[in-house]
C-alpha cells in the first residue's frame, strides 16, 4: 500500500509530535506521537483537555499523516481523546502498518473499531473516581458526569479487545491516601476477574499515580511496590513528565 493509495479521509489532529513513549510497556522508545481529537468520555483528571473537554484541531488527511509518520521512528503511537470512535483511524493504522511501522493505540476500552490492525492497544479503563460530578455540577453540565459514569466501562469490547489483540491495561491510581487507593485496587481486582485475566498476565497491567506532578509521581509510584510485589502488577512509570513535565508536545 502506498501513501497515494490511502482512502480520501481526514482526521482532526489535536497535536503531532516525536518524542520517547512515557508510560506502559515501551516506556523509553523512540515514537511519533498522533493525537486525535474527540473522546466520548470527561475525565475528572484528564490530562489531554484539549482532545476531550474542549476539543481543538484541525482535520488533516489519513495519507498526509502517514507521510508524516514516515519521516520518524520505527514506532507510532495513535492517542486522543479516544481515537477508536472514528473509523478513519483504522485507515491510519492499516497504512502505517502496511509501511512497516509498529503501532501502538491508546484507547479506554469502550469503543471497538472494525477492521483495526495494531501492534499493541494499549487500554486505560476508568474507575470510577473519574467520573466528574463536581466538575459538571459546577459547569452545570450534569448530563456529562452521567454519560461517563454509563460509558466509562464496557466489559463485552473489553474482552473482545483482550481476545483480538496483543495488549496493556493502564489504570490510574489515587497513591495519596491509603483508603483511597484500597477502593482503586479492589475495583481494579473485580475488573480483572470479570475479564477472567490469568495470573501469567498481571506483568500486562500497570498501575499509575493520578497526577501530573513529577515529586509526587514519585512519591507515588514507592507507594505502589508493595501492591506490585504482592499482586504481580507492574507500577506503571510516566517518564514523559520526569522528562519535560507535564508539556504538550512530549
């Protein structure tokens, strides 16, 4: 498949970037970064506002952005928002692929795209300390801490997904109160066994600190060893705002 080859379809691009991957399995890798905007959820802690809560961007077509791709790492990773709501990403995929490109897809878990082909999908379900209430409340916008709280899990494109592709779950994490974070892990204990994931792959789940913080991420990630030695999981590292704090463009 050729860059020429690729269907007549556009994306709206929140930002683009290379930079090294900061978190999950290939924390440290060189990789262009493609950030779609648009996210069917609102995230109380989201990080990427401006893919999610107040959507910018401009539209740019599938063959450009694979010509871009090209022109950088090995690897790629496809981000928002929640890239998977638009069919056009499966496009991107395939053709970044089909060009020899390893491709990584940060998603929630609650959409699935078909015909997607990915090397890793990368997943972050939402517990349920992100759900917005106060934040929508006083925006008087109720109707979006609701339609997360109906969305945020989806167990039937959770197994589909664990069941077609080669995976991570990413959760984040309250570390800064004991009870807090015994709630988080309790829920991320029930998830796993809904989803009937076996011992052998607990190393596949990674547990990150809520926060953009570089002293308290590190704080929190000494607090979650124990929990890892214990469980199997594995403290999941944000090493893109060790780096260059909490940046756009990183």
């Amino acid at each position: 498949m050729s860059t020429a080859d690729a269907p007549l379809e556009q994306l709206r691009i929140q930002e683009r970037f290379v930079s090294v991957q900061g978190e999950g399995a290939l924390v440290g890798v060189p990789s262009s970064f493609v950030r779609i905007s648009g996210c069917n959820l609102r995230c109380g802690w989201c990080d990427t506002p401006k893919s999610s809560w107040t959507p910018e961007g401009e539209r740019e077509a599938v063959a450009e952005l694979i010509e871009w791709c090209l022109r950088g790492p090995r690897h790629v990773v496809v981000t928002g928002g929640e890239p998977l709501l638009f069919p056009a990403t499966a496009s991107l995929c395939r053709g970044l692929r089909a060009h020899g490109r390893h491709v990584t897809i940060e998603t929630a878990g609650t959409v699935w795209c078909e015909q997607l082909e990915v090397d890793l999908l990368s997943i972050s379900p939402k517990l349920a300390h992100s759900t917005p209430w106060a934040r929508a409340a006083a925006e008087g916008k109720p109707q979006l801490a609701q339609r997360h709280e109906r969305e945020r899990l989806n167990l039937e494109v959770l197994r589909r997904s664990i069941g077609s592709f080669e995976w991570q779950f990413k959760f984040v994490v309250r570390t800064h109160d004991d009870s807090l974070l015994a709630a988080d892990l309790a829920e991320i204990e029930a998830l796993l066994e809904a989803l009937a994931i076996p011992a052998h792959l607990r190393d596949r789940v990674l547990l990150m600190p809520e926060g953009t913080d570089a002293d308290s991420l590190r704080a929190g990630y000494r607090r979650l060893v124990p929990t890892c030695m214990q469980t199997g999981m594995r403290v999941g590292l944000r090493l893109h705002i060790e780096l260059f704090g909490h940046t756009p463009g990183t």
